[in-house]
C-alpha cells in the first residue's frame, strides 16, 4: 500500500482530515471539483468554504456539547478551530467567522503544507484501490452519489437544506434597529453588541406572517419529497407549524431591550449577526428560506429596519445527500463493502459545521494510522467525538436514521452522586467527563499499537 491518502472533497471535513493525516507524515491529494465543477451554493473556490451560515455555534465548552466539540479539536491541533479563532468575529457567546477570510486561510495553510497536493477535478466512481476518504458533503456531484447507491444497493437518503440570505449592513435602519447579544452575552462590550435586532410590533409581525406564507415557494421536482432537518427548518415551514412558532424561535424577543424605546417591549425580533470581519455584511439569523428570489426581497423588506434592505445574497434551497452510516459503516467508518473508502462529514449523517470538521478530524487520524500499520484505541463515547462517531456507526437505528446535531443525549449518563443533578451540574459534570476522556485517548493515539498482521 502506497503512502498516500486520498481525500474527495475540500470542504470542512475534507480539509480537516487532509491536515491531521499529513501532520501524521502521510501524503495527502484532496480531490476538489470546484471551481471546475459549481455547485448552486458554493461562490468561491476555496477550500472550506462555509456556505448556510458563517457560525460554528456556542463556544461554551462547559455548558454545551458543540462547545466542548470545538475543545476537543482544538486539543487535537484541529486546522478549522485554529482558523476559526483566527478569523473570529464577535457574536456573544458563539463562534462566528468572517466566511471569505477563513476558507481563504484554511486554502492557504493546506497549500502550503508539504505533504498535501490539491487536484482540482470530479472524481465520478468509487475508487478501487489506494486509501480513500469521501468528504463530498451534502453536494456530493451526482455522477458520484450515483455510484455510492449503486454500491449500497439503496436509493440514498436525503433531506432538504436552506440558506439564509446575507443583507449589506449600510442599507439598514439603525434609527430603528440596535445592536445588543441576546442578555447581554460575551466577555467584551463588542461581543455583547454583536447582533442587530430588528423589533416588530404585534401588527407587524402578524402582516409579515401573512407575506410569508403567500410568498411564492420553490418547487420540488417530481417524485421528491422535502425532509428537512429541524435544525436548519424554512422559515416558511416554521410558520406553516403555527403563527406564534416563529415568535418562540428566531425571532423571540426576550433577553433583549430596545433603547430606542426601552418601555415598550417588542412582539417579535429579527436578529441579524455580523457575517464579515469589515462589518459590512450581516445574515438574517435562523432566515433559511425556500421563497422565490423576488418574493425575498418583497417579503423581508416588510421587516422595520430592513424597509430598504440590500442583498448581497439571498436564500435558497438544496438537496441534501447522505449515507445510512450506521448500516453501511464500520467502527472505523469505512465502507463495509470496500473497506479502502472511509466516509467524513455530513455526507455520513451528522449536522452541522463543527461536527462534519470533527469527523473529518477523526477520519484522517484513523487512515493515517492505517497507512502507517498501526491501529488507533476506540475514541471513548464519553467524548463528544465519540458520541457523534459512534451515533453513525451503530449507535443510532438504521431504519429511522436522520442527520444529527452532537448533543448530550448522545452521552452516556452521569452518576447523579448525592442526589439528582440539576441541568447546569448535570452538563458541566459531562463535560468534566470528556475533557478528561480525551486527553487520556490524545495520549493513547499518540501511541497507537502496531496493527495485527
């Protein structure tokens, strides 16, 4: 076996896994079809290029179990987390970078690295030989989508996904809006004004209910069906549930106060955060939408604040492709038909930023370690790695299988010592737990047994 690893998909996980391996001394190709190939979401041809929103979520490590996902990378010399902090930008007690700077620093690193080449092309069928990782994402090009079913003898799964569009900030009204994190949250008073809040009075948000569910929608082809993600709904879905629904998600108004008229609190609130390091860009926060571009602009410029608002982008919808991992993957997560192909990112089942990265992180350490003949220790499912890991090789059933956010109920449970736990106790006494978890396995794997012959 060559001591080359070869990775489809320069994306979050993609890039991920480049990087541990070749820190590992293993030879690395990435095998990225943009800009070659376009994909309706994609605009540049950047590596890593973040493409739903520019958030990697909480960054509260002990609180939260994305949080303690993002300490675990970081231990682990992680190339996105390192990125991330580079190119942070302020959002309260979340980690939001400016998009654009980011891939464009993740590009650079992995170019710069003297183990890892970047060939710009389609790959279309499933490799035969040679170690592989297929890290293409939820846009896996159809040409090899259609080659993972016919190997896994199933249609693949799938669900749709949205974007949220992106506004100029110079074309909103700060007579009306005002900038302030959600209770105040961050450590510096540039955290803690992060966010614009746009505020609606009980007349407003109704009219703009009714805007948004006449709003002209995309259609879906014939014979698809839309399952979305409930983490990543349409705002149009959302409303279509119930008119208050929006009110009790993106848009509550609580934890927030309006100087512009502090005695009078707000029906609802449309939170926009800043999506560039210039301030010159803000994401209509949780705005994911399948409405028509012109219905769009129509509908959100209903918004106080947003009456003369300017898009940089607007939203849309895409199909989504993923694996049922935990039928068709090892431990390991490598294909049980072709054991030389390993799978990373959302393309296996999980969802979200960090998580993809994660399992990217995961799956170039394992094929390093492979190439090397060696063989890493289990990743304790204590760990948020190794809850997520061992959710899609086994842990979730396989007939009702559907993307999955890291989160504590994916844990084994905490000895409630002295009594029941409170919530906040319960979370820190996981991540407590983990912290130490993986140290102890960062130390095993950097000591990892010689494989059997």
């Amino acid at each position: 076996m060559t001591n080359t690893l070869h990775i489809i998909g320069g994306g979050l996980a993609g890039s991920e896994a480049a990087w541990q391996a070749a820190n590992q001394g293993i030879n690395v190709v990435i095998h990225e079809m943009r800009p070659k190939v376009e994909t309706f979401a994609h605009k540049t041809g950047h590596l890593a290029e973040m493409v739903c929103s520019n958030s990697f979520r909480s960054d509260d490590s002990e609180q939260n179990a994305v949080g303690l996902l993002h300490w675990e990378m970081r231990q682990a010399g992680g190339l996105i987390m390192e990125m991330g902090d580079i190119h942070r930008l302020p959002a309260g007690g979340a980690l939001a970078v400016d998009r654009d700077a980011f891939a464009q620093g993740v590009t650079e690193r992995l170019v710069a690295h003297p183990n890892i080449t970047v060939d710009y092309g389609e790959i279309c069928e499933l490799p035969s030989n040679g170690l592989w990782i297929i890290a293409t994402g939820p846009l896996t090009s159809g040409t090899l989508a259609q080659a993972i079913r016919v190997e896994t003898g199933e249609n693949a799964l799938a669900f749709f996904d949205a974007i949220a569009p992106i506004v100029y900030a110079e074309s909103i009204d700060m007579d009306v809006a005002w900038r302030q994190s959600r209770y105040d949250k961050g450590e510096t008073e540039e955290e803690r004004t992060a966010y614009l809040n746009c505020p609606m009075t009980k007349d407003q948000y109704e009219a703009f209910i009714d805007a948004l569910l006449a709003a002209d929608k995309a259609e879906f082809k014939e014979g698809e069906t839309a399952g979305y993600f409930d983490g990543c709904l349409p705002i149009e879905v959302m409303a279509e549930r119930g008119r208050e629904t929006l009110r009790f998600g993106p848009m509550k108004p609580v934890g927030l106060t309006n100087p512009h008229d502090p005695q009078t609190k707000a029906y609802a609130v449309v939170q926009l955060r800043r999506d560039n390091s210039l301030g010159t860009l803000y994401n209509i926060v949780g705005f994911q939408t399948k409405m028509k571009y012109g219905a769009q602009a129509e509908v959100f410029r209903t918004i106080p604040a947003l009456q003369d608002a300017s898009f940089a982008r607007l939203g849309g919808i895409h199909r989504n492709t993923f694996l049922n991992s935990p039928r068709f993957l090892d431990a390991e997560m490598r294909l049980k038909s072709r054991p030389n192909i390993r799978f990373a990112g959302q393309i296996t089942g999980v969802e979200g930023y960090v998580e993809s990265a994660a399992m990217g992180l995961l799956a170039g350490r394992m094929a390093a370690a492979e190439l090397k003949g060696q063989c890493l220790p289990a990743v304790p499912v204590t760990t948020a790695t190794g809850a997520l890991v061992t959710h899609i090789t086994g842990g979730a059933d396989a007939k009702t299988f559907q993307p999955m956010n890291v989160n504590f109920g994916l844990f084994p449970p905490v000895d409630a010592k002295g009594g029941r736990r409170g919530r906040r106790d319960r979370y820190k006494a996981y991540t407590d737990r983990a912290k130490v978890d993986w140290q102890a396995w960062l130390g095993d794997a950097d000591r990892p047994e010689m494989a059997a012959e």
